[in-house]
C-alpha cells in the first residue's frame, strides 16, 4: 500500500517547538545518526498531488460525454520511510553515513524518547512486519539547552579565533575564553528554552524558527549584566587586539578589506550609502560587481 498521497496519512498538527532539556534526549542530539535522522525528517520529501474531477455534459443529439481533468500540485510530505530517510541523510549531510540498518536501531529509541512519531500498516496477524512504517518529528524545531552541544560550538569558536583571526594568548587566557564562551552559549540556550515556551505554534521552517529564538535571545539578554561583562571580555580579548577598540568601517576599504590611511581614502555613493576605498580600482570593481 503506498502513502505518497498526503489524504492517506494522518494530518494531525506537530508542535512548532520543542525545549529539550532532559539529559538523554539530549544524547540524541549529541549522536550523530540520531542527529542525521532528524535533520532528514525536517527537510521531507516533495510530492506530487493529484485533485481528479470529472464532469458530465450532454450534447445536442443527447450522447453524454464525460470529462475528467487531472490536477497536479506539488507539496511536501513530512512522514517518511527508512529508505526515504537515508536518501534525505545522504542528499543534505553527505559527511554522516547512515544506512538502513542505522535508521532500524536508532528510530524506535527516538520514537520511545518523544521526539518521532510513527505511523504503520502492517500486515494483518504479523506484528513484526515492518512493511509501509512512516516516521515524523513531533516538532518543526528542538531546542536543546545542555552544555555539552555547547562543547563542539566552542571549539570551532577557539579554532576559528586561533587560525582566521591569528589571536595570541597565554594558555590562561585561552582557557577563561573558553569558560567565557560555554557561559555565553549556555545563557542564549537558557533564554532560547525560556522565550520558546511563550511562543504559540506558527507555521515557519523550523531552521528559520530556531535562528528566531536564538537572535531574540541576544536582545533579551541585552541588559542582563552578567551577560553584558561576559561580551565585553570576550570582545576584549579577541576583537580589540586585531580590529580596534571601536568599530570604524570607514578605516578599512569596502572591496578588499585593506586598512585605509585617512590621505588616501576615496569615497563612493552606492545606492545613497557612502562606502569607502583604499584605490579607484578597488572603488570601480565594487561598483561594477553591486550593478551586476
């Protein structure tokens, strides 16, 4: 029997939210297949829906004719099947392996932990078959709050200050960066669980939801005091060193980036916005690539 037809499987809502806060809810989002399964399940699989109708006419001699028009409308299906999820896995996270074999062991301990539901028709007397089982997250987007997710976060932080912005610090230093960034991180999570829970269900993409919660994050903590010192001690030790103390966008040129000595500064106006150049050359190719 096959589900392709959204009219053949339960229609029922999920949540557009979900904060995830228990301690072994949040090892599914730690484990890397786990993660991967969910991740597929959001994304879903495009269908096609058919709408028939047929309409009977009579012509002038009284033959009946009979018409039937077909149309077709492409929509998204959420419930999925194990070898629809591996071919999201394999589509948008090519880096993570994940086989059917997978996708058995790990799907009924998500769906035991609430996070997928399921959906079977199996056979008649056979409740083992497995035969047209879907799976569907119970929520367009998890918020999970757990320092460890904050562990991988903060890591890519430090490489990123260490390697692309060249920071050079004492080993004591590297260390209370580090402290500073798993608090910072942790505060949005705890205001990202906190705003969610007085969010009503809304019909957005979960990733476009979840970039939501954590950008309002940031401006409910914007006058957190606590908050605020952290920033500014992160600020001090990796943004001040190598971009100055305050943001000057006019000192370095719009097009290649290159620091501008005041002398030989040119100014361009794109669009009513005056951007500044170390050369013409630099000034012209902006210009060119912003028309084009």
């Amino acid at each position: 029997m096959s589900y392709e037809s959204l009219s053949e499987l339960p229609d029922t809502k999920v949540r557009s939210y979900v904060p995830v806060t228990d301690p072994e809810l949040v090892e599914s989002f730690i484990d890397p297949i786990r993660r991967a399964i969910l991740v597929a399940l959001r994304y879903g699989k495009e269908v096609i829906e058919e709408n028939t109708t047929s309409e009977e006419t009579t012509r002038p001699d009284g033959t009946k004719v009979r018409t039937t028009v077909v149309e077709e409308k492409k929509t998204q299906r959420f419930w999925l099947t194990v070898p629809e999820i591996v071919a999201n896995v394999e589509q948008y996270l090519p880096e993570i392996e994940v086989s059917k074999y997978n996708c058995y062991y790990h799907l009924p301990k998500l769906v035991e932990q609430g996070l997928v539901e399921e959906f079977a028709t199996r056979d008649e007397g056979d409740s083992k078959s497995k035969r047209g089982v879907y799976y569907r997250r119970t929520a367009k987007v998890f918020v999970v709050v757990d320092s460890k997710m904050s562990g991988d976060v903060v890591d890519t932080y430090l490489k990123i200050f260490r390697e692309g912005l060249e920071i050079e610090l004492s080993d004591k230093n590297w260390h209370h960066l580090e402290d500073l960034m798993i608090r910072q991180i942790e505060m949005v999570d705890e205001a990202m669980e906190y705003l969610a829970m007085h969010l009503k269900e809304v019909d957005v993409e979960s990733t476009a939801l979840s970039d939501f919660l954590q950008g309002l994050s940031y401006i409910f903590l914007s006058d957190n005091e606590e908050f605020i010192i952290i920033q500014r001690e992160i600020k001090g030790i990796v943004l001040t060193p190598c971009c100055g103390p305050t943001p000057d966008m006019n000192s370095v040129c719009s097009y290649c980036g290159d620091p501008i000595l005041p002398s030989s500064m040119i100014f361009r106006e794109v669009e009513k916005k005056t951007q500044s150049f170390c050369s013409n050359e630099c000034a012209d190719k902006y210009v060119k690539e912003y028309k084009s």
